[in-house]
C-alpha cells in the first residue's frame, strides 16, 4: 500500500515572491516531516545521487500569481536535496509552454534565484539539451517517436515538484501532469485535446518520478492552470502533498481539492487501471494531516464558450475540449480584467466558429474593425473562408492571440503562426 505524506501548517511567512529565512525554513521542517512520514529520503535517494529536479514554471509570470512552484518550497527542496540528502548534484529543469522562454520563466517566477541561492548545481531549460528518440511501450497515444531530454536519462533519480492546481481538460493537474513539461512543445500540443488523460498516462510509462512533491501553499481552483482571476488563487492552504507513487499523490491532491479521483479525474483512473500506481482511496495509507480536515470544494475549470459576451457568438457544433480551451484561455484574460474588456467596445460582433458539422448558412460577416470571424482548428476547415482561419488540432486559437482588434488579417494571422511551434505543421 502506497504511503502518502499530507504535512499542513496554519501560517508560513511571507508571499511566493517576497520572503525570508523564516519561510525558508519553516517549508523544509515541512519536506523533513512528510519525508518521515514515507520513510526516510534514505530509502528514496542515495548520498551522491545526480537528482533532476522538474519544477512548473509554465509562463514567465511573477511567483505570486500562483501558477508556478513556490520559490520558497523550491528553495527549501534544494537544500535538503543538498544538506540532507548529500546527493552529488541538483539539476533543475523546465520546459515551459506556447513558445515561452523556460529561463525566462525560471527568473520571472523567482524559481531560478530560490534555487541559486541554495546552491543548485545546474538549471536547464530543456528546450536547449539534447533530445533523445524513444518509443513508449504500450502507449495508448503517443505511439511514435517521443524526444526525451538527455539530462533526464542521465539522472540517477526523479524528484518532481508540482504545483496543485485545477485544469480546464482535465480536471486538475499535480505530480503526473508534470511529465509534460519533458516534451518539446511540438510534442505538448499534441493529444492535448479529449485524449489528455491517455497521454498523461503514456507519459508516466515513460518517465516515472522517484519522489513526488506537491506544493500547496498557495493552489489555484477555477480556471486553471493559468488563471486570470483573482478569487481563483487560494492563499492559505499552506500544505504539501509528497510521495513515491505519483498516482497515490495525485489521488490526494484530488481528494484535497473536493474531487473524486476515480471517479473525476480520468488520468488517474486511468493510470491506476494500467498498473502504473495507485489511485484508489481506500488503497492509500495517508499520514500527517486528515485529508477530511483540509480538504476544500475547488471551483472547476470550464471551457465552455457559449454566454460569455454578448458580442460573442459560437458556433461549436462538434467540437472538442483541445479547441474549447485554448479559444477560452484566450478570452479569460480579457473576461476577468474590467479594463480589457472595454476593447469589446470597439467592435459590432466576433463569431467563433469550431468543430465539426456547422451548418453552411451561418449568418457572419468578416468586416474587420466592425466585426471578425474567426474559423477554429481543423475541424472547420470547411469554413475558412468566411473570416481568418487558425488551423490546427487543437487549434491554439485566440491563446495569445488577443488583442487583435485594429490588426488587418495579415497581421492577425502572422501573430497566431509566431506563437506556434517550430515542428508543428498545422
């Protein structure tokens, strides 16, 4: 039965992004307990071990936004990495999301200088190692070649560091989510669309962490794993989730964000059907705090693009959760901020056309500034004469794309093919 360690605290000093010593320390007396609790980092990780560090740090966004590791559990992981565990070296790798710099990221999120600090040995954005072909036995989707980072196979252990969050496709994301992180971003976009939950399970078959950490001092609920709203980050949960079994740990993580891991969450479900680890609450011994204690109902994410403005109008028909979501993490930016919105002003109507089977005769007119018709993803390709076409499956759509009002169709269209990455044809 897999132990998994729940270890909370009422305060920790300071914020993600401004912080002393006293919340340094007050996280590692948090790692060393949940670490007692699983039985030792000694049964886990051997001194002079070369431990791959993977963090989330998706955007370059300030660490207060919540979307990235905690600086202040990156910092206190690092040192115990280093003091207690004796290992030989840390590397600290990302690879962030939709074309962003993984160091950029590392340095505007304060993870870099955290791990600085504490003397990682190495950070990589992996986006610059050398990448290795592999095949995935047994995969459900990503069948073909799959390019590996080569510090990964180099690495004596795995040590994840996962940030708690809800996630608009898939429900939530933790410990094995993270995997996708070790994916050139030409390979991340892919199967990121209903079949999420399978390429998550492909990629624990492929890369399976020796010790899963979960920050939760700070989680993100709603329109995760990036939102714009403010009522979406909890700032006092202050908990971390740690364990071996990276499907026992998320199975928790569910647990603590009011979800039914097997019966919500698909990957784990999933993962736990495949023999990979155990998602089954009844099957997961939990030491530390009581889940029932803590855990709290989340707001879930939503994708749905109907009713949201009423200059908005959507035209889905057959359309999957890929496009769905990249089209309403395009929007929430400009929903949840009352000075972006006003640029809907400025314009008569936007259509939205996505999926398959959308009637011939809709009523659209392509008149940029006064109106814009935007044809999603491969699906409608049918369309794509009606307005400015965003090919792809899934479709990155409006994601970075906005603002767009006042650019021609050229312009608009260069935009979107500058955000997409190199290797994908769409």
């Amino acid at each position: 039965m897999p132990v998994v360690a729940v270890v909370h605290r009422d305060a920790i000093p300071g914020s993600p992004a401004e912080y002393g010593e006293d919340a340094v320390s007050a996280v590692y007396e948090m790692l060393e307990e949940s670490l007692v609790h699983i039985g030792g980092i000694d049964s886990i990780i051997k001194p002079g071990d070369r431990v791959l560090l993977k963090v989330n740090a998706c955007w370059p966004v300030s660490a207060d936004s919540g979307i990235t590791s905690d600086p202040r559990v990156v910092a206190a992981v690092v040192r115990y990495l280093k003091n207690a565990a004796r290992v030989r070296s840390v590397t600290l790798v990302e690879r962030s999301s939709i074309r962003a710099d993984s160091f950029e990221s590392l340095k505007r999120s304060g993870i870099y200088d955290a791990a600085v600090r504490e003397g990682v040995d190495e950070v990589v954005p992996l986006e610059r190692d050398v990448r290795l072909t592999v095949r995935i036995p047994g995969a459900s989707v990503l069948r073909g070649d799959v390019h590996l980072p080569q510090c990964v196979v180099q690495a004596d252990k795995i040590v994840y560091l996962a940030k708690m969050k809800t996630h608009k496709v898939c429900g939530m994301t933790a410990s094995m989510k993270l995997s996708q992180g070790m994916l050139p971003w030409s390979e991340q976009i892919k199967y990121h669309r209903n079949d999420i939950d399978q390429k998550i399970v492909d990629l624990l078959r492929l890369v399976k962490p020796d010790l899963s950490i979960v920050d939760a001092l700070w989680p993100m609920q709603g329109q995760g794993p990036g939102s714009p709203y403010r009522h979406d980050l909890i700032k006092d949960f202050n908990t971390i989730v740690v364990g071996q079994d990276p499907v026992a740990v998320d199975s928790v993580c569910a647990r603590l964000m009011g979800f039914d891991p097997m019966f919500e969450v698909a990957y784990i479900r999933e993962a736990t059907v495949a023999g990979l680890g155990e998602g089954r609450p009844d099957r997961i011994e939990v030491k530390g705090e009581r889940v029932e204690r803590l855990s709290r109902n989340f707001r879930r994410g939503d994708i749905s693009l109907v009713g949201l403005h009423p200059k908005i109008d959507v035209y889905m028909s057959g359309s999957c959760k890929g496009c769905c979501h990249f089209t309403r993490t395009g929007l929430d930016p400009w929903l949840a901020d009352e000075e972006k919105i006003k640029d809907f002003d400025a314009v008569e109507r936007i259509t939205l056309i996505l999926g398959k089977d959308n009637p011939l005769d809709i009523r659209a007119e392509h008149n940029p500034p006064k109106s814009y018709v935007f044809v999603i993803g491969d699906c409608a390709r049918s369309h794509r004469d009606r307005g400015i076409f965003l090919p792809g499956c899934p479709s990155l759509s409006l994601h970075g794309l906005m603002p767009f009002i006042g650019l021609s169709d050229e312009e608009i269209v260069a935009k979107y093919r500058r955000r997409l990455p190199e290797g994908f044809v769409p």
